[in-house]
C-alpha cells in the first residue's frame, strides 16, 4: 500500500474514529434505516472515538505516522489516498445518496474528469444532454476529446431520442435533470433501462435536485455526481464535488482513479461540505417553497414571456419530475417579453438576488445565463436563449425576495 512507490492499494472507507489496524473494511453505517435528516446529521459523523468530539475534526495533515514499516495505525498513511475527514463526508454521500461508495472531490468537474477517464478510454462515445452544464460540455467537447473521446449531445429528455443516439461504443450515457438552465427533465429509470440494454453506464449529475428531492440510485443509475459547490455545500463558502456509486465495484475503479489523478478535497473543504448537508433538508424545504411562490408571481407578470420550472403542470416532463423527485427544486428560469436587454436589465436593477455565477446558497443570486454561465456554449448545439434570465431561489423572506423582483421588472 505504498502511496510513494505508487503501488495500488487505497483505504478511504477506514472506519475515521477507529485506532486500531482495519485494513481496508467499510465502515457500518448504523443509520441506513433512519430517515434522511438523521443520516444527513450522524451518518460517518459519529463522535470522535479518541476526545468525543461532537463535529468531526479537521484532520489536516498530509501523513500519518507508522506502527514499524507497513504497519498502519489507523489504516491512513497519506491524504491523498485517504483522509479521515474527508472519509466523513465521502460515507456521509454515500449514505444520502443510498449507493455503495462515496468519494469526495476538488471540485464537480474534477469529479466529471475522474469519472471519465474512468467508465471510458479513448475512442468511446458519451452521450450528453443537447442543454448540459456548460462546464460539462467543454470538458468533453474540449479536453477529452483530445484524448480520443467521441460524444454526442442528444436532447436527453426524450427517451426515444437517446435510444437512437447510442452507438456500440457508447460507454457512458450522462444525464442531467434538472437541467441547467433551461430546467428540462429527464426521465432517469428510463434512461437506466437504455442504459441496461447497451454497454453504457448512466451517470446522474445530480447537482440541481440534491439527494433529498431525488436519488438516481433508486432509479437505476450506476454513478451519481455533485457539484457539492451548490446545495450540498449551500452557503457559497466552498468548491468541491462528489461521486456516488450504486456497485463498490466501480466505486472501487473511480477511487483508484482518484488517488491515481489526485483530484481528491482537502480537509478543510471537506468539513465545509459535510457541515452544509447537515442542514441540507431544512434548506431545500425552505428553497422550494420560495420557489414555488416566485414561479406564481413571475407566470402573471405582463413582461414575462415564459416560465420554466418542473413543478407547473405545462412543464413538458412535468409527469416525469412529479414522479422521481419529491419537490421541484428551487431553481426558476424565465424569458423576458423584451429580449436579451430587457432580460440584462433584470439582473443589473436586483439588489436582494445578487448577480453572480453558481447556485445552491442560501442566497438568492440571479444571472444571465447566455453572456455569465453559458459564454462557453455560444455558438455551439448547447447555446441558450438571449432573453432568459436564471434565479436561485436562496431562502430569505419570501416578501423581500418578491419585492426585489417586483421592482427589478417594474
Ligand atoms: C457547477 C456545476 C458543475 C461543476 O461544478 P464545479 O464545482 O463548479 O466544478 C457541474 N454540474 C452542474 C449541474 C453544475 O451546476
């Protein structure tokens, strides 16, 4: 298990309180069979078994003294491979998320570039939704394909769509959904059954719905993924990622990957993500309940064009999203009647939604996706309307969120 020599051999899933030599066991989660709040507050958070430390440490350390040569006191020998703080969270993921393995990242592209260059070799093809993250697609479309990837973008909210695109070396099918920004779903156990039937492995990015309103997993996805710079993390505080596997087999070959790459979280980052999800579910209530009331306000606004949000009933997928999540998100995007200076002007007079890039805090921030988030799919399949302009809903006082819009559309 050298990390030096660069031989394989990884122990992230080393029970974090335990001092004793566990080799490369996983830790019991006691709380699988309690309910999402109380996995997200103790499960791999018990207290320290050394001080009884309710919040778990920050372990920011590189390496780990040794019990004689090979001998392991604790299972950890070097951050990169392992981390005990970092094993908190990546058990705390796995545990949200119901999958086999949790594994925490850098950031949520580190995390798309590992799995990758995982599930795929050069010469493979990736399907993509025809609207991903825009990060997402220069990823693949960019660096990847230098590599020898192939990918097609596919409008991926169109089951019959994706069933037509695959091709016998389609190794991943990547979904998105809610998609960023337009707000299209995508039927995951659908996609699954393709996937099933393929080669292929279906990776969830599950950034926009969060565990708690939707679990890929339970769907039949193999790979979930997080930018957990948004609602996992939920205060706009850090950068990280994360990757859920339904089979520790895979999990296995991504964690192989990740210590091979290096895209692992510090500590400290770790602890920032771990203590946010925490408070994940009385955030996203709060979320989708400001959301809700700010799609009623914005569909009888008279410069409003049209409102895209999973949760109105003319919503195309509206049917698929009532099914697989339990709410609809607190992300809303709508078209200005005016265009694209109507929709600039919208961004620059809000004050209480701050203009800004990212999402998933408790503060309402609100952009213009096509000139902001979106600059890198301009001119490309993916590039978004001119006049659309993209909330997050954060959770203050709904009149103070509405009386901002109000004026900001006056
Ligand atoms: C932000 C985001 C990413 C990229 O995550 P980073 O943490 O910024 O690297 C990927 N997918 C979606 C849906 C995102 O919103």
């Amino acid at each position: 298990m050298s990390e030096e020599s660069g031989r394989e051999g990884r122990c992230s899933a080393v029970p974090r309180n335990s001092l004793s030599q566990y080799g490369c066991l996983m830790s019991y989660d006691a709380y699988s069979d309690t309910g999402f709040n109380t996995r997200a507050i103790h499960s791999g958070q018990e207290p320290d078994a050394l001080t009884g430390a309710v919040a778990v440490p920050i372990y920011q350390t590189s390496t780990y003294k040794q019990d004689g040569v090979g001998g392991l006191r604790s299972g950890y020998e070097y951050s990169r491979s392992a981390n005990p703080t970092r094993t908190a969270l990546e058990e705390s993921l796995a545990a949200l998320e119901g999958g086999a393995r949790g594994l925490a990242f850098a950031s949520g592209l580190a995390a798309e570039d590992t799995v990758l260059r995982t599930l795929c070799k050069p010469g493979d093809h990736v399907l993509l939704p025809d609207d991903a993250y825009g990060g997402t697609f220069r990823l693949i479309a960019r660096v990847l394909t230098r590599w020898g990837l192939e990918y097609t973008p596919v409008a991926m909210h169109s089951a019959a769509a994706v069933a037509e695109a695959i091709r016998p070396n389609t190794t991943v099918i990547w979904v998105e959904t809610p998609t960023n920004p337009l707000l299209n779903i995508a039927d995951i156990a659908a996609l699954a059954e393709l996937a099933d039937q393929s080669r292929a492995k279906l990776v969830v990015d599950n950034t926009f719905a969060s565990p708690y309103l939707q679990q890929p997993i339970s769907l039949g996805a193999d790979v979930v993924l997080h930018s957990t710079t948004k609602y996992l993390g939920g205060h706009s505080d850090v950068v990280g990622g994360a990757v859920v596997t339904a089979e520790a087999g895979i999990g296995d070959e991504i964690a192989f990957h990740q210590n091979a790459m290096g895209a692992i979280s510090g500590p400290f980052d770790a602890w920032l993500v771990l203590r946010g999800i925490k408070t994940l579910g009385v955030r996203m209530d709060r979320h989708c309940q400001n959301a809700a009331a700010i799609v009623d306000f914005l569909t009888s606004h008279p410069a409003v064009g049209s409102v895209l949000y999973p949760g109105l009933p003319e919503h195309p997928n509206h049917e698929v999203a009532a099914r697989q999540m339990s709410q609809f998100g607190g992300m809303v995007s709508f078209r200005l009647r005016g265009g694209e200076d109507a929709a600039l002007k919208v961004c620059e007079l809000a004050r209480i939604f701050t203009l800004g890039e990212s999402l998933g805090g408790v503060e309402s921030l609100i952009e213009h996706p096509g000139r902001m988030t979106h600059m890198s799919v301009a001119g490309s399949p993916l590039e978004v309307p001119a006049d659309l302009v993209r909330l997050s809903v954060g959770i203050e006082n709904i009149e103070d969120l509405l009386a901002d819009l109000t004026a900001a559309l006056a």
